[in-house]
C-alpha cells in the first residue's frame, strides 16, 4: 500500500500558520517541525512506503521522561488486568 495512511497529516502540521511573534511560538514551531518528521516516518512506513528514521524522529518530539512514565503506565494497566484476571478465577 502506498500513499497517505494518514491523510497526509505531518504536511498539514508542517504548514499550519500563526504569527510567530514571540519566543514561545518561535519554539512551538520548532515543536511542529518535530512532531511533523515524526508523523510523517509513522506515515509513510504504515503506507509501506519505508521511513528508517520513525524511532528517531518520535523521540526527538517526546520531552524527557515521556517513554519511562509510559511504559510504567503500560505496565500498571496491565497488573491491574491480571489481577482482575485472577480474582475472577476460581
């Protein structure tokens, strides 16, 4: 499958238009250009068009941390799982 599995989103992030008057947005911006290299490795390697730079491009954008206090949030749900899985158990 080629083409935009994603309707293209990471060009849409990319020309989003605001005044970029102050420094805060001149660094948002910056954020948009990460995330749109992000969404656009995700994009083009779920339309099998190839992006060998996903996992690169996603933790560019990810603030520190970000990986960690998902994969504890992960792992939580999961024990919250099995343990209901076996409470239920006779």
């Amino acid at each position: 499958m080629s083409g935009g599995s994603m309707d293209y989103l990471y060009g849409k992030i990319e020309n989003a238009t605001f005044a970029e008057n102050t420094l805060l947005r001149r660094a948002f911006r910056r954020h948009l250009e990460l995330v749109a290299a992000a969404c656009r490795s995700i994009e083009w390697n779920d339309s099998g068009d190839g992006d060998n730079q996903e996992e690169e491009n996603i933790r560019a954008c990810l603030a520190s941390g970000a990986l960690l206090e998902e994969a504890t949030a992960s792992a939580r749900l999961a024990m919250n799982e099995l343990r209901a899985l076996l409470e239920a158990t006779p």
